[in-house]
C-alpha cells in the first residue's frame, strides 16, 4: 500500500517487476494484500497521497491478475493465516511461483 501510496501503479509495476527479476526460477513471493478500503482510510495522510490514491487504476484486487499475466508469475496459491484472536493480521496472503 505505502508504495502504491508514494509511487502510485508506476511503482507497484516496477516493485513486482523487480520482485520477478531477483527471484531464481521456481522461487517464491508473497504478498499480503491490503483491501482498498484500507487505502480509502490512509488517503488522507498527505495531499501526495490523496492525489496518488485518485490516480490508481491496478487496484490490489487486481494484483493477483497482473502478476500471472503481465509481470509473468506461473501459479498463485492463497495461504490460509491461522485463526487467532487478533483480526487485524487476518489478510489474505498468495504465494506466487516464478
């Protein structure tokens, strides 16, 4: 999110593409996707944000997308967090395999 929020979608591109390069074949990333709705609640920290947020068009729902078809990730799995007590660390994590 912080990256989307500084860089907007030209960073969040740029951040996966790297990801993609530095991995070895077969290698893992993960992501842990924040709902736009967390975005909609932290816009309003700085003005940078408020204009990067209104400019967003690959918003994190869409990641899971632009990573197997665009960037060129070969499979994705959703890992399950443990239930616990706290739901504020009950976001939902991918794996995706180069």
């Amino acid at each position: 999110k912080w990256v989307h929020f500084n860089l907007g979608d030209e960073g969040i591109k740029q951040l996966f593409a790297k990801v993609y390069r530095a991995l070895n074949p077969g290698g893992r990333f993960v992501l842990e996707l924040q709902e736009w709705s967390s975005y909609k609640k932290k816009k309003a920290l700085t003005e940078q944000f408020k204009k990067n947020c209104a400019a967003i068009q690959i918003r994190p729902e869409m990641f899971r997308e632009y990573l197997l078809k665009d960037v060129g990730f070969k499979e994705c799995t959703e890992l399950k967090p443990p239930k616990g007590k706290s739901e504020g660390f009950a976001r939902p994590l991918f794996s995706f395999r180069k």
